[in-house]
C-alpha cells in the first residue's frame, strides 16, 4: 500500500480569548504552520484568500458571532492619494526606503522599542525581547523583505540608499500580485510626519512600479478606532464570503 503525503495543510483553531480591538468580545483563530515543504502558490493563496502571517503561521479570525474583521487590499492602478495624503507624502519627500533581506539590526530593535513603549505600552507585544523580535523578522517561509527609511544624502540619487538614523521600518511579505504589510514601526518623536500613512503610499508607489495590483493592509475592524485608518485608502477591496469586493460607504 502506498502512502501519499498531503501538501494541504492541517488547520487548528484557539480557544477564546478577550479581543484586543472590541471591548467584551471575545476571538478565536484558525491557524496553520507555514514550513518550507508547502508549494509556494498554496501560501500565496492562503494569504489572498483572508490569512495573515505571524512568523511561520497563517491565521484568520474565526469568533463565532463577530464578523467585525475584514481584510483590506489597496487597488494600486486606480488609487490617487486625497488631498492630505499628498501632503504627507511632501512632508516626508527627504527620505528614502531601501529594500533590505528579512534581516534584524540592533539598530531596527532600538526603534521599535522607543515605538512600543511610546505607542503600545500595553499592547500584546510591550513585552518583546531583542530575540522576540529577531524571531519576528526571520522566521519566515515566504518571500520577506525589510523597508529602512533614512534621510535622503547627497549620494542617495546614485545608490538608492539614506543616510543617518533609522527613521521607520516596514516588515513586508512579497506575494504574486502584491505586498502584505506585516508589520511597520516608527520614530514616535516625528508625528507631524504620520509616518503610518507614509509607509502605506510608499508601498503603493513600490506595487505600481513593479506591476503589482494590491496592497494588502490586513484587517480593518468595524468598531475599532484603531483601524479607521485603513479605509482612507480608495479604491480598495474588502473580502467577504462572495470573494474580494469593491468597498464602497
């Protein structure tokens, strides 16, 4: 008798757990381990069918009464940034992103602490270690970049690189038709430059010029202030049990 390995994943689920966005909810996931004998289109597609990935696992919500959670791709061909956007695309204009390998720095770590400890004193991650976080930015089986934004030098023309400190950092997953925001951070000392935003438009402008048609922003929560943010971006598609659709107020 001869016994046939199965690419398909094996899914499990979480026990409830207090919601981290909605007051007195309660949330479950459905997750699975990403390893490196997967096919790389069945990841691609667990990512673009509603998965997000957190080092080598894929989860998605799966609360029993709540559907408050939808994920959220940015349509880069038609997107044209709002009037406040432009602006803070000009307010940032001197600085510079560059691709780098999913590597961590000392240098990334001290800014995304000076990040949780301004921004996310008690959030779930407040308590990240220097190896935590190196786990978080190594421990992948997809393709996985890391964005460093630096002041423009007087050089940056000719190498596409910044220069001086770290200003924000942007942990991305490339997927067949897009990226997927993993996970970004940011000087907390610099909030005229709304950094978040920033990081989102350049990303844009990285899909458009590479041929990409989505961003992927993760999930926006209805009823969480947290994630308003992430509507801004028109046009944009929200997954629901018909598939991917065209968001509209």
């Amino acid at each position: 008798m001869t016994e046939h390995k199965s690419d398909f994943p094996q899914f499990y689920i979480t026990a409830p757990q207090p919601c981290p966005y909605l007051h007195g909810k309660l949330e479950r996931k459905l997750f699975t381990h990403l390893t490196r004998g997967r096919p790389a289109p069945l990841v691609d597609n667990l990512l673009k069918g509603g998965f997000r990935r957190s080092q080598n696992i894929a989860y998605r919500p799966a609360c029993e009464t709540c559907r408050a959670c939808v994920s959220v791709r940015i349509l880069v061909d038609e997107f044209e940034p709002s009037k406040n956007m432009r602006r803070i695309a000009g307010a940032n204009d001197d600085l510079i992103g560059t691709e780098h390998k999913a590597e961590p720095t000392s240098e990334q770590y001290s800014l995304f602490r000076r990040y949780l400890d301004a921004r996310h004193k008690k959030g779930g991650m407040s308590e990240m270690t220097v190896l935590d976080y190196a786990m978080m930015v190594e421990d992948t089986h997809v393709p996985t970049s890391i964005i460093e934004y630096r002041r423009r030098g007087p050089d940056s023309f000719v190498t596409g690189k910044g220069e001086g400190p770290l200003v924000a950092v942007a942990l991305s997953d490339r997927m067949a038709d897009g990226y997927s925001m993993v996970y970004s951070f940011f000087d907390p000392e610099q909030p005229q430059r709304s950094l978040g935003t920033w990081m989102i438009l350049d990303h844009v402008e990285r899909a458009r010029a590479q041929g990409m048609p989505h961003v992927y922003l993760g999930y926006w929560v209805e009823g969480s202030r947290k994630m308003e943010y992430k509507t801004r971006f028109r046009p944009q598609e929200h997954l629901n049990a018909a598939g991917w659709e065209r968001y509209e107020d």
